[in-house]
C-alpha cells in the first residue's frame, strides 16, 4: 500500500476520495457514478439559476399588478428589466434550461428514488443560497438610492426607501433563518447518514479487528476520531464550500461583463493574477494539509492516552503509575503542542501571501484605468464602478487563495476519511505486510483443522506446524502447553480471526459457536444486557435468567446490585471471578452446539471451576478449553499439546494424565 504519509497533494487521488466519501449520499457507487453526480449537481445548480429568473420576473409583474403605483415610481428600472426580459431570447433559454435540469434528474430517478430527500434539500439549499445573494443586491442599491437621496435632501425619497428596507428586511429574516437551518439540517441528515455508512463498514467482516489501530505505525489511527469528527466537519465543510462556490459563480456572471466593457486589460489582467494568487496559495496550502493532518491524529491520540486512563484506573491506581501515565500524556499532549505551533507558523506566512495579496489588488483597477481617465478615454465613475467589478470578481475568483488555510484542513479531513474508507472496503489494505496465503475455513457441521499451520498476523512467528485433528460429536478437547506457545491464537484461527498461515479449517458456522476470550468481556449496559450477550434473546424472563444466575453461583447479584437493569462499569464492579462467572452464565443461557473456552475459568477456585464444568457437561455442547491447571483434564477427552517451536502433540485425556504423572 502506497504509503499515505507520503501524500499530501492537491491532486487527483485527493479529488478520488473526496468524490468517493462525499458521493454514496447522493448516488449510488457504480462505475461512473462519480461523473453523473457531478453532472447532477451542475443540473442542480442551474435548475436554480433558470428557476430564480422566473421567480423574479413572476415577482415583478405580480407587484407591478398589486401595487402599479409604487412599481413604476420606485421600482422602475426592475420593471424595465423584466419587460426586456419577457421578450429577450434568455426567456427561451432559461426555460430550456429548467427543462434539460429536470431532465437529468428523471433520466436517473432509478437510481436516486432513495435519495429524492438529499436532493430536494440540496436544490432547496441551492435556491435559497440564490435568493440571500439577490437580496443583497437588493440592499446594496436600496442603499444607494437612499445615499443618493440624502446628498440631493429629497426627504420624501428617503423615507419611502427606508420604509422599503424594513419591509424588505423582515420578509429576509426567515428566508436567513430557512437557508441556514435547511444548510445545518442537511448537515445534519448526511452526518447521520455518513456515520452510518461507516460504522457498517467497520463492524463488516471484523474491520474494527484487523484495523489495529493502536499499533503505532499503523496507518489508520483513531477511527473513532474519523467517524465522529471528521466526518461531522466533511459533511458541514463540504456544503459550505459547494455554496461559496454557486456564490462564486454567480458573481462572476454578474460583474465579469461589467468588468469586461470597461477595460479589457482590467479583466485580463484580473484572470492573471487570480491564477498565480491560487497557484501560490495550493504551493503553500500544500504544507498545510500534512500539517493538518497530523494535527488530528496527535489530538485524537492526547485524547485516546486520557480515555486508556480512565479505562485502566484501577490498575493504573494500584501500581502507583500516575507519574508514567502523566508524563505519557503530556508528551502526547506536547505533539499536538508542537505540531500546533508549526502549524500557526505556517499560517502566518500564509497570512503575508494573503495580505500582500488582498492589498496589492486595490491598486491594480486604478494602475489599468486610470491612463484611460487621465487620456479622457473613460470618465471618474467608471474607476469607482470598476474597482466594485474589480473587488468582486476578485473575491469570487480567490476563494482557493483566501480560504487555503480551510482548504488545507479539509483536504486533511479527506485524507483521513479517504484513506479510511479504502481500507474498510479492501481487507487486503487491512494488513501492513502482504500475505503469502491463508489458512480456508469452509462451514461444516463438525470441527477439524487439516494440516493447518498458523503464523502471526506480522508472518514473525510460526505458532504451529501441519496441525491435523477432528473432534467428534460431544468430544471435549483442551488445549495445554507454555505461555506464548500460540493456544489462544489457534482458537482466534478457528473463530476466522486469524487466518495467517496454511490448511484449512473446517467448522461449524460461527452463530453455532461461543467463544469466550481470556479476558472477560462486559459491554457497556445493563445486567440483563450481559447475560444476553451477544445475541439478545427476548423470550427470557426475569426467574430465568436467576435460574441461571444460581447455577453459576450468582444468585445474589440483581438484588446486590439493583436489579437487571441497572447500568454500570461492570468491569470494575465485578471481581475477574465474577466476570468469568457471568461470561459462563452466557453458554447456559446461549446453549450454542460449540463453546471455545480461552483460559475462562482462569480467576476460579478449584469448587466454582467444577459447578461451571458440570452445568456444561449437562448441555448438548461441544467443547474446547484452554487452560494450565491440571483438574480441567476431568472434563475433557482429549488433550492437544503445544510444545512451543511450533510442534505438538495429541493425547487422551488419560494418556495426558499418566504423562504427567511419570514427568512429575
Ligand atoms: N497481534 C499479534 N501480533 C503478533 N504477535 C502476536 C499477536 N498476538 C499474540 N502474538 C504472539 O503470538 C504468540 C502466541 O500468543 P498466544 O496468545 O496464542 O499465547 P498463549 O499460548 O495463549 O499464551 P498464554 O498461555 O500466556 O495465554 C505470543 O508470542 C504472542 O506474543
């Protein structure tokens, strides 16, 4: 896998990715997609330009009809507009427009059936966007008759135009409040959606599990970070860029032509200096996305060091360790730190570039048409005219060199969420080393490993060599031999988690089986959610699951602890030997026709051991142990030994005993 460190770029995988995370909400993954998207989104766009220009004209000849008067005194120039309009080949071409728009959509109404909610919103969104863009125009000249009422004392006029803002202004203030709750509630909407695109993909054939993504050079640090941050700022950054852009666009049709008549050299001159001004500013901004990035992981990591702390508190407080822990943490917190100021450096050298930049640009319309006044060319207010073109055609055409520093962040953010998504969709990325081969698992009704020989996920070590054995209906096998000998990593083989190696396993499906790890599990929830645990059977009552209870020796624990449905830390309520208790109490309760028992009764005195074996033996289940205590060889037949150096050895549960007996 192409080291992801390496890039960081504006170019065509970062574009890849932001299309492949921002895309499946809107359409469909298929070849292609990526395109018509796009396409659906242009067609959006001007959907709503051809359908703003109905709008107005419809607004204006409805006033023009309601209040004739007021129209042709005050709002004569609009009036004018739309009757050039009404006759103009634009009409003709609007109407086109808002016909080939609808078109693409019903073209693949198929395919986005399910997502008309995204798409009406967005449309919505995009209008709106429109409409606050208008009423600023609106404003400005509003503005300017009254300036110009004012200079000319005209008293009448400026009341009648500052009735005309207030008026105006209160019908704008839930148009404002619709645009940005629409933009936040699709914000919202996407989130939910994203999140949960994600989090299905990372519960998806155990990817939370091969992500190791504790390892410290593992290349995808702290997913949690990437559902929940990342992906809250993609969907929140990615409509807020998408309208600036419609904005951009809009005023670049606007002002450019104005531009354009003045002078020529003015807006060519424009076209290069925006050019270079976003070249610099991608050049720069390019820094910045590393930094970014890193930025979030070292975050992510400070704030995973003090969750690992709340989590290990006990351990931590019976060792004493909180001078380790503290100084562990603040050199996490010392990363972030530094990264930070790298990061505030290189703003500020952005920060010279942007000035120089916004600057420099009030002089160049009075360097282009001033030799044009001063010849007579052009008269005074056409240099005031075409510094507001100028300024404005400015702004829209810099939005990549005034927001870089956004631009930069966000591009992190794809990053993480690209490189993210890759990994969960393609197991192969899973892996930091490639994989020679693997060990097959087919699904059978009966457990057998043939001629398995099992390697560590990172191929350093060879655990077993050529492991061959078939356990029979009711057959109860334990597995023995010295710590680090590989007996719980063969039983994460043959629960399919480790599947490094060669041979084959053949074992029943794994909704027949229960494992239960070495160290107990207790999930977050109630006590009725642990028994439970992990399928959630409904038809148990309250007397059941005491009946179970009793029969691991629990019997006391809803009343001591307030009943079973109480939520608690259960992992640092309960002792190790309730918890494996507890965990046992799932087998009763699940009765699956496989247990694979790792060490689980590792924290029992020898009498509880004993009770749980024997309500085991009453079950129809089939069992594998692992364990290093010789009384666990009563309730078992046969006996695989690891001998470590990857060799071993099968026996009878009696032959294992007489060996014992003669080595001692
Ligand atoms: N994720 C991993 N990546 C690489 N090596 C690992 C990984 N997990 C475990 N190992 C190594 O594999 C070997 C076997 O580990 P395993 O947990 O199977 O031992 P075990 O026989 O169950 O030991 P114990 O009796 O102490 O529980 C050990 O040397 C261990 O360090």
């Amino acid at each position: 896998m192409e080291s992801q460190t390496s890039q960081f770029n504006f170019d065509r995988r970062l574009w890849n990715r932001f299309i492949t995370v921002a895309q499946p909400y809107f359409y469909p993954v298929v070849r292609r997609g990526g395109w018509i998207f796009l396409g659906l989104l242009a067609a959006a766009m001007v959907f709503v330009v051809a359908l703003m220009f109905f709008v107005e004209i419809g607004v204006t000849l409805a006033g023009q009809a309601l209040f004739p008067e007021f129209f042709t005194n005050v709002a004569a120039g609009l009036v004018a507009q739309t009757e050039r309009n009404l006759v103009s080949p634009v009409l003709w071409v609007a109407a086109v427009s808002l016909g080939l728009s609808s078109l693409c959509f019903v073209a693949v109404w198929r395919q986005i059936h399910q997502r008309w909610v995204q798409w009406v919103l967005l449309t919505f969104l995009l209008f709106l966007s429109l409409t606050v863009n208008r009423l600023n125009v609106m404003i400005s000249f509003i503005f300017r008759f009254i300036d110009t009422a004012l200079q000319q004392k005209e008293e009448p006029t400026f009341w009648q135009f500052l009735i005309i803002y207030g008026v105006l202004i209160i019908s704008a203030i839930p148009i404002l409040v619709i645009y940005r709750y629409t933009r936040l509630k699709l914000g919202l909407f996407w989130r939910e959606w994203l999140t949960q695109y994600f989090l299905d993909r990372y519960f998806d054939q155990r990817a939370y599990y091969e992500l190791d993504s504790n390892a410290a050079n593992t290349e995808i640090d702290n997913p949690d970070q990437r559902m929940s941050e990342d992906v809250r700022s993609f969907t929140g950054t990615t409509l807020s860029f998408l309208l600036d852009i419609l904005d951009s666009i809009l005023t670049l049709y606007a002002f450019t032509g104005i531009l354009y008549g003045i002078s020529r050299p003015l807006a060519l001159g424009l076209v290069i200096y925006a050019t270079v001004g976003t070249g610099i500013a991608i050049l720069a901004g390019r820094k910045l996305i590393k930094i970014n990035f890193d930025q979030l992981r070292y975050e992510a990591d400070f704030r995973y060091s003090l969750v690992h702390v709340r989590d290990n508190a006990e351990s931590i407080a019976f060792y004493q360790g909180e001078g380790q822990e503290l100084r562990q943490i603040l050199e996490r917190f010392g990363s972030a730190l530094r990264n930070f100021n790298l990061l505030i450096i290189w703003q500020a050298v952005i920060d010279i570039f942007q000035y120089a930049y916004n600057y420099f640009t009030r002089i160049v319309p009075y360097v282009i048409v001033a030799p044009l006044y001063f010849s007579g060319v052009r008269d005074f207010g056409t240099i005031t005219q075409a510094t507001i073109a100028f300024s404005q055609v400015l702004s829209a055409l810099s939005i990549v060199a005034n927001q870089i520093q956004s631009i930069s962040s966000f591009a992190a953010g794809i990053n993480r969420l690209g490189a993210f998504h890759e990994s969960l969709e393609d197991p192969a990325l899973r892996y930091t080393r490639d994989r020679e081969s693997t060990i097959q698992t087919r699904i059978a009704h009966q457990l057998a490993l043939n001629n398995v020989t099992l390697l560590t996920p990172n191929s350093e070590q060879t655990l077993v060599r050529d492991l061959s054995f078939a356990l029979e209906a009711g057959q109860r096998l334990l597995i023995v031999g010295v710590s680090g000998s590989g007996k719980s990593s063969l039983l994460r083989a043959i629960a399919g988690l480790w599947t490094n190696g060669k041979g084959s396993i053949t074992r029943p499906d794994t909704e027949e089986m229960l494992f239960l790890p070495q160290k107990p599990y207790m999930l977050l929830g109630s006590l009725r959610d642990q028994l439970l645990y992990p399928m959630r059977r409904q038809d148990l009552t309250d007397e059941d699951l005491v009946r179970v209870l009793n029969q691991v020796n629990l019997g006391g624990l809803p009343e001591r602890l307030d009943g079973f449905d109480a939520e608690k830390d259960w992992a640092n309520t309960l002792s190790l030997g309730e918890q494996q208790r507890l965990a046992f109490a799932r087998i009763l309760i699940t009765q699956p026709r496989y247990a694979i028992l790792d060490e689980a009764t590792s924290a029992l005195d020898v009498a509880n051991e004993k009770l749980l074996y024997l309500q085991l033996q009453h079950l129809n289940t089939t069992y594998i142990s692992v364990g290093h205590r010789p009384s666990l060889l009563a309730y078992h037949d046969l006996v695989l030994e690891l001998q470590g150096g990857s060799a071993w050895q099968l026996w009878s549960a009696a032959e294992y005993s007489a060996h014992l007996a003669m080595a001692s």
